[in-house]
C-alpha cells in the first residue's frame, strides 16, 4: 500500500503508511531503505519533483518520529560526513537535542580531521564544525562549556576563516566555477567566489561574510566568558578597549588574569588579521584574486626618493642659456648627506596615486591598525607569548600574503635590517609559489622583494647593494615605455624646511613607474660619491646619464656637475656619447670646449677614437617617448647650429662629428637607452660604488 501510495506522490496517506511501517517493523532493511532514501534527500541541495516530494513526505510525521528516524539513521552511517549531515538535520529540526548531541559531534568532527591529517584548516571536516555545529553550541544556553573549551573552539573558529579568507589564487582556481561580477571581487565579499571544499557540495562550501561570521563567534564566547567587549563597535573601538584591557591584566589573579588575557589576544588577534588582509589585498589583488585582477595595478611600499633632484627652486618660465658665466647662479643643491630616510620612531607619511587606488584612505586606515594591533600583541610577555604560541600552531609562517605586510610595516618602522631580513624569507616563499602556480602574478610583481631590498639597502647607505637589486630588477623591464604611463609627480616649489616631503610611496608595481624609481635610486648612490671633494670622473659620468631622466628636474645638479667639470679643468668619461642624448647637456658640454667656456679639456671619446656610429632610424622615424626637453619653435638644424657654433674651428674633428651625430639622437626613446646604459655597464657600474 504505502509503495502505492509513494509512487501516486499522495504524500499524507504515504506519510501516515510510514509511520505505521517504522512503528510496527523498526528493523526491517526494506524500511531502513527507504528511510536512507528520505534523509539522502533532507540532505541533498536538489529541487526537482521527487526530492520535494520527499522532503514534504518527512514533514507529515510526528515530531517525534522524526527525531527517532534520523538518530536511528545516523547509528545506521559509518562515514564521518555522513553521519555528521545526519546528525546536523537532527540538531537543527530539534534544538533541544544540541545539549545531548551537539559537543560529541563537534569532537567527533575534529577528531576526524586529525586521524585524516588535513593539510590546510580549509577541510570538510572543520567547516561543518566552525559553520555548522558550532553557532548551534554557543548560541544554546543550556550547553555548559568550561571557558578553556570555549577558548579551544574560538581558536579553531578563527583560523579557519582566516585561512578560507586569505586562500590564494592557485585553490581557488581549482575549483573557479562561473564567471564573478565585478562585485564579488572585493576583499569584503570574497565570500561568495565559487570554491568547493572537497567533501562538500558548492552550496555546502559558500560561506558569506567570513569576517562577520568570525566576529559574532568571538562575541558569543566573549559573552559566555564574562569579557568586558562591545563588538558592534569599530575595529579602532575594539583596538582602544583592548589597549585599555591590557594595561591591567598584570594586576589579575590567575582566573581572571586568563581571562582577559585571552581577551585581549584574540580580539585584537582577528582585527590585526581582518586589517592586514585588507591592505594586502589592496595592494596585491592578484594574490588573491588571480587573472580576475588584471586591470588592478599591484603596488609596492617604497621609500620616496623624489628628493634626489635637490629642492632648488627652478623657474621654468625664465629659463637661462648656458652661455652664462659660469661663476654666477650655479644654484646650490642637497646632497646624499642631506637625506634622512629612516624615520624611526615617527609616523611617517604613505602617497599613494588617488588614480592607482580610489580607496587609499581605507587601505591606509587598515595598515594603521593593523600595525597598532600587532605593537599591541607584542607589548607584555603574556600576550606575546600566546600570539606567538597561535602563530605557530597556525603556521602564519608559511602565510604568503602575511610576510609582504610584515615587511612593509618593518619597513614603514624604519627597520631596514629586519625587512631584509623579512624580504628574503618572502622571496623563498615566492618561490614556492611560481607565476605557473599563481595566475595573473606578473613578472615584476613577483619582484616586489628586489624592489624594496633595493630601498632598503639604500636607506641604510649600502649603495653597492642597492644598485646591484635594482639592476638585477632591470632585466624584468618591459620596454618600450610610453610616455602617456609615466606617473604625474607635483614638480617641487618651495624648499625642503617649507615644504612636505612624503617620506613613503606605494608605487606602481609596473615597468612605466618602477624603471624611473629605479633610476632615482641609482642616482642618488652615485650623486654622493659624484660630488665629494675627492675626484671620480666615472662616479660623475654615471649621474650625468641618470640626470637626463625626468629633465630638467636635476637641471640645478647637472649644473653642479658642469661646476665640479670647470674646477676640475678636465674630465673623462668615454660612455658619454653611447649614452647622453640630452640638448641642452649636449649644448653644455659643446660650450666648454670653447674659449669662453674656459677651454676645458673634455676626454668624451673611447680610446680607440672610433666615432659612435648610431643605430637609430632617421629622426622622423624614432619614437616620441620620453624626449629631451626641446623649446617648441626650435628646430632641429637651428640646435644643431646652437652646438657647433664657436667649436667647429680649433677644434678636434672627431669630437665635433660626435657631437654632430649625437645631436641627430636626440629623439631616441630616453629609457631605452638608460635600460641599455643599466644592462650594458652593469659591471663598470658596480665597480664604481665598490
């Protein structure tokens, strides 16, 4: 009868047959069939007919008889998953079962991940736990709980949504189903990407508002354990309260000092890892998103070094020739000596590009606390030394995402020292984490770690390092650069004690922004040993090629350079006309051949005397990038009249049929040829600071 009625779908007369049959015949396997056929569709995320039939087939017996089925059903399942689903319908149709159930499925579920012996928190076996059977425990009053059980499950909780969280690229695209929206994308709604937890359905393996989640389990507990917390406030709220919290954890018997202690932990814990996250993924989305992220500029904490140029007032409205006397005006500029880049002990200042990253108030509101909550976990030995016990047991120390915000806040702290350190560390996990392993992680991003050990090693006065990372880092360049993707900089206009200097950049993780930075810092290591009292024309030389970028910004050095050159009364340096293409320089050099130049001996040329022979097209085919700064209405026979004017007699030939040619380079693609001046004396360039 009840097949009958199953199969004609009359779910009230079946329903009531049911009943009769478990009732009368409990161990009958034709019963225990069908009722594993009714629960596998409690369970199952389906919505066709039959699944809807049986569902609505359940709902017709009695509570009672519904609470019996599925605890005799879960003693029939011998899979842990299984039997955990079951057990999960049973807790949630009938609260009253969590106080007898609930804690030994939770145990049972954790055990189960240890005999597995999971690699990542990210499981089956967690995720129903922390999900599922978890808010159920905590949320029920009647489950009494010793706080050190509480604080176990809390633990547990918190790393595996950090971890589901901060999963990169390679998991996710494991599992990547349809297309995301743009939406989706953003660090707060990372939850609802399409990643499968194995063992688990798609629906099963969503979980929205990770963070949200994870708060509301440190409240419960929080709660339960009697903290002093107000977790609808602010993550900066939370913060203060927790500092204020600590000040007094000394003063605390054993029971109480525990409990305040691991209150201030891991409050303070989940805002340092919700904010660092934050500005990670701001500033490195690829990490996390993979090509989702292409059209999202990754970004680099970097000293700035805008101040390379010196902070001498240039008036370009009222430019003067350089047939001046070279006594007068040659303006005073700052030297490497000048320049304090460390910033210790201070709050230092972070530019970023508002085109770069829209959000920056938020991104930079999110490395401030989190770099306050981790000051805080390190303040007292009670509270470092349980961070430092979660740290471990969660082994953060593999965590990609967490070294590049550890290094960029040793760096930001002024300790150069510990971010080398922490940048080498970064470049063994970046190995173990390829371009092939990482979609979308482009070249140079995967050489930030080149990029601020350059930096670094700068600011500590290690010029020698620093030029060899930035010219192993010119080898990822992409040329050509265009001139339309170079970073818009405001040109200095007060001095240095009126005006203020940034003291860091994030910076454009790209060829266009990082080759001109590198640029500056190979400047300011040679502008030191270029302008000390000793001599070194090749120290000279370099900066003279490093100072045609971005002209005229180093006009006022260059002059200075032109100064050290007359008092010197002579100068050598034969790369000169494989790599100067500057007019105006090239105008500089021309005039000081000539007797009211003051007849200085200029050794330009290899020693060989063969000419530089070009290989550039004709000047009307050459690139329009990066040109040498040229007064409009001049044109090019007019210049070349300017620099051979007043030479072209008493003069060696050679020289002046360089200083011809060199004129006809004019128009090269500037950083091309800096890129090929980089590559090409990178021996001779090392030598030099050597």
């Amino acid at each position: 009868m009840y097949t009958i009625e199953r199969n004609a779908e009359r779910t009230s007369s079946a329903g009531r047959l049911l009943y009769d049959i478990f009732v009368n015949f409990p161990d009958q396997p034709v019963v225990w069939r069908e009722i594993s056929v009714i629960t596998s569709a409690l369970r199952n995320d389906s919505q066709d007919k039959q699944t809807q039939f049986l569902r609505g087939l359940f709902e017709t017996l009695p509570g009672r008889i519904q609470c019996e089925m599925l605890l005799k059903a879960t003693e029939q399942c011998f899979n842990t998953l299984e039997r955990a689903e079951m057990l999960l319908l049973l807790l949630r149709r009938f609260p009253d079962s969590v106080v007898q159930h609930g804690v030994g499925l939770g145990e049972s579920l954790l055990e189960a991940e240890n005999i597995e012996d999971q690699e990542s928190p990210v499981n089956c076996y967690r995720k129903l736990f922390v999900c599922d059977v978890l808010p159920l425990i905590v949320n029920n009053p009647d489950v009494r709980l010793p706080a050190a059980l509480l604080y176990k499950y809390l633990n547990k909780a918190a790393e595996f949504y950090i971890n589901y969280v901060t999963r990169s690229a390679l998991v996710e695209n494991q599992y990547q189903g349809a297309q995301d929206t743009p939406d989706l994308l953003s660090p707060s709604k990372r939850s609802s990407q399409k990643c499968v937890i194995e063992g688990l359905t798609e629906k099963s393996s969503q979980i929205m508002d990770p963070w949200e989640q994870v708060f509301k389990i440190l409240s419960v507990v929080g709660v339960r354990c009697e903290w002093q917390m107000d977790m609808s406030r602010s993550f900066g709220d939370i913060l203060l309260k927790m500092k204020d919290v600590s000040r007094y954890i000394g003063n605390y018997d054993n029971e109480a000092h525990t409990k305040y202690k691991t209150q201030v932990v891991y409050s303070t814990v989940l805002v340092f890892f919700k904010n660092a996250f934050q500005y990670v993924s701001s500033i490195q989305p690829s990490l996390f998103q993979g090509p989702n992220a292409a059209n999202q500029t990754p970004l680099v904490l970097l000293e700035d070094v805008s101040s390379v140029y010196g902070d001498t007032d240039i008036d370009r409205s009222k430019h003067v020739h350089k047939k001046r006397k070279l006594a007068e005006g040659r303006e005073k500029t700052m030297s490497s000596d000048d320049e304090d880049p460390s910033g210790k002990g201070r709050n230092r200042h972070i530019a970023i590009p508002a085109a770069e990253l829209p959000n920056s108030a938020e991104v930079l509101e999110s490395f401030r606390l989190a770099r306050e909550s981790w000051e805080l976990l390190h303040s007292l030995e009670p509270l470092d030394k349980e961070f430092t016990r979660i740290c471990v047991s969660w082994k953060t120390d593999s965590w990609l995402w967490l070294r590049i915000f550890l290094t960029d806040m040793t760096l930001y702290q002024g300790q150069y020292k510990k971010a080398i350190a922490s940048l080498h560390h970064l470049a063994a996990l970046q190995g173990s984490h390829s371009p092939q392993q990482i979609p979308g992680q482009g070249p140079l991003e995967n050489q930030r770690a080149l990029i601020q050990l350059a930096t670094c090693h700068f600011a500590l006065g290690e010029y020698r390092f620093t030029c060899e990372k930035v010219l192993d880092l010119m080898c990822y360049m992409a040329l050509p650069i265009q001139e339309g993707t170079k970073l818009q900089e405001e040109q200095p206009k007060l001095k240095s004690k009126f005006r203020k200097v940034s003291e860091l950049k994030l910076w454009p993780c790209t060829s266009a922004a990082i080759m001109p930075y590198c640029l500056r810092l190979l400047l300011a290591c040679f502008k030191l040993r270029a302008f000390t009292d000793h001599r070194d024309d090749i120290a000279l030389g370099h900066a003279i090629v490093l100072l045609q970028h971005e002209w005229p910004r180093g006009e006022s050095l260059f002059l200075k350079a032109i100064n050290k050159i007359c008092q010197q009364g002579n100068f050598q340096y034969e790369n000169f006309f494989n790599y100067v293409t500057n007019i105006d320089m090239l105008e500089e050099f021309a005039y000081l051949r000539t007797q009211e130049g003051g007849k200085i001996n200029l050794e330009l040329l290899p020693n060989q005397g063969i000419l530089i022979k070009t290989s550039s097209p004709p000047l009307g085919l050459l690139q329009q990038e990066f040109l040498p700064v040229l007064q409009p209405s001049v044109q090019t026979a007019d210049r070349h009249h300017t620099v051979t004017r007043g030479i072209t007699k008493g003069v060696k030939e050679d020289f002046r049929l360089a200083m011809e040619r060199q004129v006809s380079r004019c128009r090269e693609n500037l950083m091309t040829v800096l890129h090929r001046f980089c590559i090409n004396e990178k021996v001779l360039l090392l030598q030099t600071l050597a």
